[in-house]
C-alpha cells in the first residue's frame, strides 16, 4: 500500500519530482505483485492511474482507492497485519503525527476508513489502543522485536505507559516473546525520534543490516559505533547472536533549498515478491549499498531506486509503503 502524493501534503512543491520515484516504485511492485493506491479523489485518481499505464506498470494489479490523507507515510499510519493459523488479522494503531509534530487526523483514520470500504478484503480489523508506528519496529518472524528506546519511549507517544507496559502490550499484538531495545543510533534529518527502520533491518530471521558509519569526523560516528555495538551483544529468542552486514555511509546530503542535512539511510528497503526495492542516492557508496544487500537476499533480485526526492521530505522508501501479506487485498 502506498499513498500517492497530491497538492493537499507537504510534497506540493516537489512534485515534479517526486512523482517519478513514486511511479518507479509502483511500476516495480505492480510487475510482482498487487499495490493498492490511495489517492485524494477521481481526478486524482485518473491522473495516477494514466502515469502508471504510460510507465508500463501491470494495471491489473493496481488497486486505485480514493481517500483523503494529510502526507503519504503509510508505513506508520497503514494497518500492521499478523497471523492467526496463517489467517491475517490486522492492527490498527493510534497515529500521532510522530509525537504530535504534524498534523495527521486524517492518516489515523485511514486504516478503518480503508477497511470499511471493504479496500481490505475480509481480514479483521483490531484498534489498538496505543500510539506506534509501523516504522518504529522490526521482527525476525521468530518471535523477537527490534525497536528503539528514543522512540518508543518518547513522552509525547504513550506518556501513561512505562517500558514494561510498552513490552506487554507488544508481546500481546504481535505474539513476540523478545524485545531488543537500541538505546543508540540516530540520523540528521530523520523527525521520528529515530524510527528503527532507517537503521537497522531484518533480512531473514538470522541477518540483521545496519546503518554503519566509518568517517571519525562524521557527528554520527559515535552514535553509530555505540549502536553496532549493541546490535553485536543482540540476541534472538533462541539465544543465538545474529549475523550482521554493516551498509555503506553515503556522503552527507544536504536539502538545497534550506541547507539541512538529510537522513539518506541505505537501510530504508522494502521486500516484495522475488525483490527487495533499495534506496540509492546518487552516491559512490550506491552501488556497494545494492551489492551489500543482494548478499543479504540472494534469491530475490536487488533493484535500486533514486530517492532523492524522497529524503528532502524525511524519509525514504520503506517509510512511504506498507506490505500487505496474501489474502489481506
């Protein structure tokens, strides 16, 4: 599921380029598997519908569904699915706008708005009283979960629950047995309170990539240091360390309109069917990046996609989709 960007969202004046990052995107997941859009109204819709088509996109795999939205994270405000005798159920969690920095009302509706069109086929539908993004956790499908303690903990998510009642109600979602906290590791110009999936991500229940940084002079070095660390004293819930591929650290990237650096994380992937989607960022370190991660997935076909775009607005290609398991569509 991806939300495309309209004039209505903070991409309004970047959506010359934009658009095409989004249309790479879909064209690729569409030639795998089914990608359902969510797009602002009709005419909005048949604007996308017609980009695609021209992009050579299989169209019978394109859900287009109208639905009015304040941005297009969907990897934070879309429904988190598990599994119940291999049956998905979905969860809807409370959206806040990463803490309250945004407007996102709007988004925080989506999911049930989605599923009480029907968009979401007969999967049911859970609300989750608590505040959590999809972007803020990872899991090895082997019972254990990968989140950080600068987001998950943040005052401005859930400040009635402590660390215990977060790890219970997590337990109790998504049926894990072990939570792995990272109290280290964070991005310039990443606003989620250092959401784990531009840092450290699961390939397979034994491989974890990570974010690493190996210039002394860069201000993450340390932090990154600190959190490879903890990622080498990580345990899965067998007891079992994990086998960690560090990814390359791209030059620093800066916005050109106000100077900012960007967070530009070659962790910010997306597993479809028979390929993994990376970020890359016109960078020498891209190609290193791409080559690191086919190792990580040597079945799937490694496909890189420039986004560039994408960072200027926060973040990168796994934060703007949401993957739904067979049967949910």
């Amino acid at each position: 599921m991806i939300t495309w960007p309209h004039p209505h969202s903070d991409w309004q004046a970047l959506l010359p380029e934009v658009e095409p990052v989004y249309t790479e995107i879909a064209r690729h997941i569409s030639r795998r598997e089914k990608i359902l859009i969510n797009c602002w109204d009709d005419t909005h819709r048949d604007a996308v519908r017609n980009r695609l088509q021209a992009a050579g996109a299989i169209m019978n795999n394109v859900i287009c569904h109208c639905i009015h939205s304040n941005d297009t994270w969907t990897r934070d405000y879309g429904p988190l699915t598990v599994l119940d005798d291999d049956a998905p159920q979905l969860l809807d969690f409370t959206f806040n706008g990463w803490g309250g920095k945004f407007d996102a009302e709007l988004d925080n509706r989506a999911t049930a708005a989605l599923h009480h069109a029907g968009v979401l086929g007969n999967a049911p539908l859970t609300n989750v009283d608590m505040v959590l993004e999809g972007g803020s956790i990872e899991v090895d499908g082997h019972g254990t979960l990968l989140t950080t303690e600068h987001c998950l903990l943040a005052p401005t998510r859930n400040p009635g629950l402590n660390r215990a009642d977060i790890e219970a109600r997590l337990r109790t979602a998504f049926g894990v047995t072990n939570i792995l906290w990272l109290r280290h590791g964070h991005l310039e110009g990443d606003d989620t309170d250092s959401h784990i999936d531009t840092l450290a991500r699961f390939c397979d229940p034994h491989t974890v990539a990570y974010v690493a940084c190996d210039d002394p002079a860069d201000p993450h070095y340390a932090g990154l240091q600190a959190m490879a660390a903890e990622l080498g004293a990580c345990r899965d819930a067998q007891g079992q360390p994990y086998r960690l591929v560090p990814l390359p650290w791209p030059t620093a990237k800066y916005d050109p309109d106000d100077g900012r650096r960007l967070a530009a994380s070659y962790a910010n992937f997306l597993i479809i069917n028979g390929a993994v989607l990376a970020p890359i960022y016109d960078d020498p370190a891209d190609a290193e990046a791409l080559h690191r991660l086919q190792s990580c997935f040597p079945d799937r076909e490694t496909i890189g996609i420039p986004c560039m775009p994408l960072i200027r607005q926060n973040g990168s290609l796994h934060c703007i989709t949401m993957q739904l398991p067979a049967g949910v569509l």
